[in-house]
C-alpha cells in the first residue's frame, strides 16, 4: 500500500467559549466605566449571576440580551441590604475593593 501525505490549508471558524472568570472581571470593569459597556459572548453560571446580582444592588444597570449584556457603569450607590456573592470568590474579591469606594456605613 503506497500513502500520499501533501501539505494543506486550514479554513473555517471556530468559537472559543466564553469562561466565568473572564465574564466576572469583564462585569467590573463595565461597572467601575464611566457610561455604557457592552460584553459580547458572556458566559452564564452561578458565578457570574452572583456578580451580576451584587453589582445591580449597588447601583450598576446590566441589561442581558442573548447573546451580549449591556451595562451602564460608574454610578455605585449605597446598598439597600445585605450583598450576597454566593459560592463566587472572585466576586468577593473584587466587592470588597469596590465597597471601600461606595460612601456609606458597613457592618
């Protein structure tokens, strides 16, 4: 048996997905810009719905489309309750810098 291997091209698209970490740190920094944000591609998980909840609770607009979430940043407010970040340490982490920036009380 003869075999012919010849050089070829590579074509086509492939979509790499999106990850929770990236989605997360992509949020809070939409919320910590001045105006509008788009993300394009998040991922939705536990975490990022976390952060998503937490960051609506302290004044950021985030509006989730089906394939991107727009959100209005730059105009943090002083909670109304308690902030949950749920099973999200990266959410945790990020919250507490920027609750250090949100003029109110905190026990």
């Amino acid at each position: 048996m003869k075999a012919s291997i010849s050089k070829s091209e590579i074509c086509g698209k492939a979509a790499a997905p999106s990850s929770k970490s990236y989605t997360i740190r992509g949020l809070i920094c939409a919320a910590l810009a001045d105006g509008k944000s788009e993300i394009i591609s998040p991922l939705a998980s536990d975490d990022t719905k976390a952060a998503i909840n937490v960051l609506k609770k302290v004044g950021v607009n985030i509006r989730q489309q089906k394939s991107s979430w727009k959100v209005d940043g730059g105009n943090f407010k002083a909670p109304a309750a308690d902030l949950f970040c749920g099973d999200s340490a990266a959410t945790l982490r990020f919250m507490i810098a920027i609750g250090a920036t949100i003029p109110a009380s905190a026990t």
